[in-house]
C-alpha cells in the first residue's frame, strides 16, 4: 500500500498545487501550455517530415487547441476536482482506518494484557489452591499429631506424677505468692492433706508457728536471689512421725524466662543423721576412752619411769643398773607406744600442733642414744651413733615429736634385727647462717623389707607379713604416723632396703638453725611453796621426791575440795593440780579457785597425763602453763623459770609484785598492750572503762545472733556478727578475741564449716576470761601510776 502511494504521489501533488493555484490560474497556465505545445509540436513535425512550414498550419493548431483545450480543461478540472475530493475522502478514510487500526492495536493489548493478567491470576489460584490443600493437609496433620500429643501428654503426666508419687523424696511447688501449686505423695503424708486440699495454701496454714516461720523465710531467700538454697530441718509428719530432711529448693521459669515459683525437693536424712550423730559419740567415746586410758596408763608408767629414773642415780652394782636400766628403757618403749596411740586419734581430729623451740643437737642425740642403746643391748646388737661435722650447735624443731619419730623407726630397727647392728647417723647441709636442712639416717642389718611394699610401710596398719620371721609384734601406725609428723614439719622420709641385708630410712628436715651453744638450763627459783594437787601416791611420791629434789616445799592434796580448802587457809607460790581427780576435774578446781579471786597470786600448771587436748585448751581454762607425764626434769625447770622469770629467790617474794607479774604474763597472751598503752596516753583511762563498758553490754547480743545464725546454719550473719565483734574487741585492746573473731569472719576459709564451731567455743571462752584480765591490767596501771 505504501509503494502504491508512492507511485500515486505526483497526481495528489498535481491535485494540491491546481488546489493551491486555483482553477483559473491552472487553466490559463494548461491553454498556455497547451498553445506551447501544438505550435512546438508542429514545427518539430515538420522539420522532422522536410515539408515547409506554414503560418496556417499554426493557426489551425492554434485554433483547434483553444477550441479543444478549455473543453478538455473543464473535463480534466471536473475530473481534479473530483479526485481531490476522492483523495481527501480517501485520506479520512485512511486516517480513521488508522485510527481504528491504532484503537484496535490498543485494544489488542489491553486484551493480551488482560488475558495475561487473567492467565497470571488463574495460576495464582491455583497455586493458592494448591497451598490452601496444603495448609488444610498440614492443619489436618497437626491436628492430629496434637491429639496425639495431648494423648501423649495426659500419659506423661499419669506417669510423671506416679513417678513422683513413688519417689522416696518429698517434693512439693509453690507459686510466686507462697502458695502450693501441687505436691507428692510423701508431702501428703507429711502433712495430712491431699493435693487438692494443699492447694492455694501458705506454709502458716500447713506447719507449725517455728516450721512455718523457717519455711517461709528460705522461700522468700529464694525468691529474692533467684538463687537455690539447701537446708537442713526436722519435719513432723501428720501421724506425730519426726524425719530429718535435707530441703533443695529452686526457682523455675516459663520458657520465655518469666519465674512461676519455686521446687522444693526434701529426702530423708533421718538414718545419715543418726549415723552421723553415733560416729560423732563414737569419736566423742573413742577420745574419752583414749584420754582416760592414757591417764590410767600414764600414771603407774609415770612412777615407772620416775622412779627408775631416781634408782638409776642411787649407788647401784652393774647387775642392779643394768635391770634399773631395762625396766628405764621398757618404760620409755610403752611411753612411746601411748604416743604413737594418742598421736593417731589427733590426727584423725586435724588436732596435731607443732611446738617448735630450741633443741641442742648433741644433747638431742645422746639422749636418744642412751636409751636405743639399753633395747639393742637387751637383743645382743651394738649401736652406733655419730654427728658428722658440721652441724648446727642447736635448731629449731618440736623435739618431742623428733624424738617420737626417730624413736619409732630406731625401735623398729632394734625390732627386726636379729642379729649384727643399728646405727644413727646425724648430718647437715647448711645453707646459711640461720638455714639448715637436716638429715638423720637410721640403719639396721635386719631382714629388710621388699621393694614393692616401700609405700606400704607407710599405710596405717599395715604390717609386713615374713613367713620366716614371726617374733615381731606391733600395732602398725608407728610408721604411718612418722610419715605424717615428718610431713607436717615440712620435711621428707626415704627408705632403702634388701632382704636379708637391711633397712635403710633417712629423714630429711629444713629447720632454722642456732649456732651459740645453748646453755643447759638451771634452776633459778628454790624455796617455792608448792601445792601438788595428785591422787595417785605413786604419783605423788615420784612428784614430791623430785621437787623436794630441786629445793622446794612441797604439800599434797589427794582430792579437789581438798585442794580448794587448803588455799583458802594457806597462800601458795605455785600450784600444781592434776585434772583428772575423784570428786572433780582440775578445770572445776581451777575455775571455783578462780572465782573466789584466790589465786590471783598463784600460777596454776596443769600436771596431767592428758595429753588429748592442746595447750591452748588448758590455758583457756585457767592453767598457766601445762607439765605432761611422765615428768622431766628439764620440763619443771624451764616452767618454773618462765614462771618466775627474773625473781632469784631462796624466800617468798614480796606481795606487791607477785599480781603484777602474773597480770602480765596474762595480759601478754591475750591483750594488745601497745595499743592500750597509746589509748592510755592519749584518751585517758576514763574513756578504756567506758568502752569496754560498752562493749560488755553489747557483747550478749551480738553473741546470741551469732549462736542463733550458726544454728539456722545462716553463713552470712555469722560473719557479719562477727565482724561486729572483731571491732569491738579490737577497740579495747582485746587482741585474742579480735583473732578468734577474725577467724570466724573469714567466710571463703576452704574449711570454714568443719571448723567455725570450735572457733566460737575460742571465742566465747576468750571473751569471758580476757575481759578479766583487762579489768585486771587497768587496775594494775592504775596502781602503777
């Protein structure tokens, strides 16, 4: 159609230009033309032809063209005119076929978008057809598998709550106001009521007032931490029944973390309780049972050694000396085995201290030799003893429990040995002039012992099985409790050996060494009026005898009333009072003798074979120093010369300064002197008084809170009292308190538990005896003053 147009173009541009020029223009230009034309057209004519040319050849062509040409101009002008007319028709036509094709391009469009969309929408149902059957198939499965899970659920919890049911355990839930939320079976029992009865009720509607009150508050503990507790308390059941539970409570929370309530978790503890309280009795039993064996033991053992001691310096043949000196070293071999015996039950209570003092090397070791010397003679063996150079002239060291392990292993030795020798050897390797380690080497030529039983040996009890030698007897804890002594004194013991060839040990001690010879320590004190307070005549012959021996004068009481009647009559310089007596205890002497102010003047030294509690023990009730039994010598010089330290005197010394030296020795052990004496200086007597007044009032209080804390085991409050206490006593020079105080205020000790009880007991015992002495110490500076 375009190319048809195209070839059409030159008759629409002649029709728009006759348009354009108008009709009459166009038909005088066309005749015009036209005129042109014939006349030219002839004349080509004839010249082409060769005729001649003529003027009425143009004049008629001339004519016939203005008669021909308006004629035909008018036709072809129609004829225009009309083919314009069609041309503009044509181009409406065209135009709005145009139109309607652009319309119909539009329309198809919007119908193909239409049909798009339509298509588009029809997939979109279907696929949400598809997902609509899905979801029905899933919401279908769901609702399956949750009728199952409810199914599933009910039978858990059938079988969760029978579980709980037959659980042993009290178990019981409260919700966030303290009310139960549901229980077990046991806590039905306990207390009487159902489930559904429990429910919505608070501990004060189920247990007693005091239960009641205990619950609660540990709840509430838990409620506010957010953190489980455990405690311990007895529960009264329904039917008047009293178990003891052991309560684990905890908080629990939602899984969005939002806390409901706590658990309560209780198992019955009754028989570990009991348990527990009979091995305590037992231990309690087993300590009483070894202290008055040891008594029982000690105290003909005591007139034993004494007076074989005494016999010994008498003029004596070599037969008499010779049996004196067996039954001697005999004595000494059971005193041993007591200790050994004694040792082991202050192990098994951590109640082993070490008393370390100054022990001369030479005299340590002739000491011991002398008496080897007497066993190993009794079987025939040689003994052999020797320093090697050098070694410190003397060291530091507890030289009884030294002495108790050499002795041991020495015994031992002489035990195993058939025949040939047992040697001690003493060597050093100094390390400075105040550092030293020690070594003692023991060797025997006995039956030795296996290499595969070195580690045994050293187990409590366990004794080395020799089929071939059955002469040996023993309890098995000699070696056990060397290892442990030598252990606790930071040192180390070895043994090498063969059989049939011999024993080896070696013990190996660092110590602070002393390089003065220490001068052997003499009596400085003679012409003491002593009071010996003993109810065994063996005892008090051998005691007597001794200090009668050493310059002083001795009288003897068999009983305590006995004792307490005498010193009410007759002033003492020294009192020296056995504890264990017919009508009471040394304590009980000492606290009436104290509490009807009639030693204030007089020290009283415990003499006693008891030897299960510390020196600290017997400080606490009174006693100014202790002498264990078997009595030495040496023991009563060094006591007598502390005691009366600085006083050379064949008489009794003057009344004035006997208080005063006793008030300090005390007030030494258990005051902050230094501090007082800055108080004094600087805020006067008058301002001590009226705090330790202050402190004596508030003093009960804090006491009982502590007492009652530790018994509703609340860790917290214990330390916070005695925190209290610890400031108070150390604002009035109380120094011994403050430390006991200080101890129990250490709440991340490792054994804080197992050991707070005793540390009240110190410190109830320390308030009611230091506050005295501090009285006591005013009141002497007073004086002084």
């Amino acid at each position: 159609m375009f190319s048809k147009l195209s070839s059409d173009l030159w008759a629409i541009k002649v029709s728009q230009m006759v348009k354009n020029l108008g009709t009459v223009k166009v038909s005088v230009l066309f005749v015009l033309f036209t005129l042109c034309f014939t006349i030219l057209g002839s004349y080509l004519v004839r010249l082409v032809l060769g005729s001649e040319i003529h003027t009425n050849d143009f004049l008629s062509a001339i004519v016939l063209t203005l008669v021909g040409a308006p004629c035909l101009l008018l036709f072809f002008g129609k004829l225009i005119t009309q083919l314009e007319h069609s041309r503009i028709n044509l181009e409406e036509a065209v135009s709005q076929l145009e139109r309607l094709r652009r319309h119909d391009v539009i329309l198809n469009r919007e119908l193909q978008n239409n049909i798009r969309q339509l298509n588009y929408e029809i997939e979109q149902r279907k696929k949400i057809q598809l997902e609509r059957e899905a979801l029905f198939r899933k919401l279908e499965q769901e609702i399956k598998e949750k009728s199952e899970q409810e199914l599933e659920a009910r039978r858990l919890s059938t079988l969760t709550r029978s579980i709980i049911d037959a659980s042993p355990d009290l178990i019981y839930y409260r919700n966030e106001e303290g009310r139960f939320e549901g229980c077990n079976k046991v806590a039905e029992d306990l207390t009487g009521k159902s489930q559904e009865e429990l429910m919505g009720l608070t501990p004060h509607q189920v247990y007693d007032v005091d239960l009641a009150r205990q619950v609660a508050a540990s709840d509430q503990e838990v409620l506010e931490t957010n953190a489980p507790i455990t405690e311990e308390l007895w529960l009264k059941f329904a039917d008047d029944r009293r178990r003891y539970f052991e309560m684990r409570k905890v908080p629990f929370f939602d899984h969005n973390g939002k806390r409901l309530g706590l658990l309560a978790f209780g198992r019955d503890m009754t028989e570990r309780k009991q348990s527990q309280l009979a091995i305590e009795q037992a231990s309690k039993d087993k300590t009483r049972f070894i202290a008055t064996i040891s008594h029982e033991l000690r105290t003909p053992l005591n007139g034993i050694v004494g007076l074989s001691r005494m016999l010994r310096d008498t003029k004596l043949d070599a037969e008499q000396f010779e049996w004196v000196s067996t039954i001697y070293a005999s004595a000494i071999t059971l005193g041993n085995i007591f200790n050994d015996i004694i040792d082991l039950d202050k192990l098994d209570r951590d109640k082993v201290e070490m008393q370390y003092k100054t022990v001369s090397t030479v005299n340590f070791i002739n000491e011991l030799a002398s008496i080897i010397k007497l066993l190993a003679a009794d079987k025939g063996l040689s003994f052999n003893w020797e320093i090697i150079e050098p070694v410190p002239v003397a060291f530091e060291a507890d030289g009884t429990r030294l002495r108790q392990v050499l002795w041991n292993i020495l015994y031992n030795a002489v035990k195993f040995t058939v025949q040939g020798s047992v040697s001690l050897t003493m060597s050093a390797k100094i390390h400075s002039e105040s550092q030293a380690d020690i070594t003692f080497t023991i060797q025997d030529t006995g039956i030795g012992i296996e290499k595969n039983q070195f580690e045994k040996i050293f187990a409590m009890y366990y004794q080395v099985q020799r089929e071939d030698f059955q002469s040996a007897t023993g309890t098995g804890i000699g070696l056990a409790i060397c290892k442990q002594m030598v252990d606790k004194m930071n040192g180390s013991i070895k043994v090498n050996s063969a059989l049939n060839e011999g024993t080896c040990f070696e013990i190996k001690l660092p110590v602070s060494t002393i390089n003065q010879t220490p001068e052997l320590e003499e009596l400085r004190v003679t012409g003491l009026r002593i009071l010996l307070v003993e109810d065994i005549e063996l005892n008090v012959m051998v005691a007597k005898a001794l200090l009668e021996k050493l310059g002083q004068h001795v009288a003897v009481a068999m009983t305590g009333q006995e004792a307490i009647d005498m010193v009410r009559q007759t002033s003492y310089d020294l009192i020296l009072l056995d504890i264990q007596l017919p009508d009471m205890t040394g304590f009980d002497v000492a606290r009436i003798l104290l509490e009807e102010d009639l030693v204030l003047r007089t020290p009283i030294v415990a003499l006693t074979a008891n030897v299960i509690k510390t020196r600290q023990e017997y400080l606490e009730n009174g006693m100014d120093d202790i002498i264990s039994k078997p009595v030495k010598k040496s023991r009563i010089v060094q006591v007598f010369n502390e005691l009366f330290a600085g006083e050379v005197r064949n008489n009794l010394p003057s009344q004035s300064s006997r208080p005063k030296m006793i008030i300090e020795q005390e007030s030494q052990k258990v005051l902050d002197l230094d501090l007082l004496t800055m108080l004094i200086e600087t805020i006067g007597e008058g301002l001590i008084e009226a705090s330790l007044a202050v402190f004596e009032d508030k003093i009960p209080e804090y006491m009982e809170i502590l007492n009652v804390s530790l018994a509703a085991d609340d860790k917290d409050e214990v330390c916070s009292q005695a925190h209290k206490i610890k400031g108070a006593a150390g604002s009035v020079g109380l120094d011994r308190v403050q430390k006991a105080a200080n101890m129990i205020q250490q709440g991340d000790h490792p054994a804080w538990w197992e050991n707070v009880h005793e540390w009240v007991e110190q410190l109830q015992m320390a308030i009611s005896k230091d506050v005295v002495y501090l009285h006591e110490w005013l009141k002497q500076h007073q004086f002084d003053d």
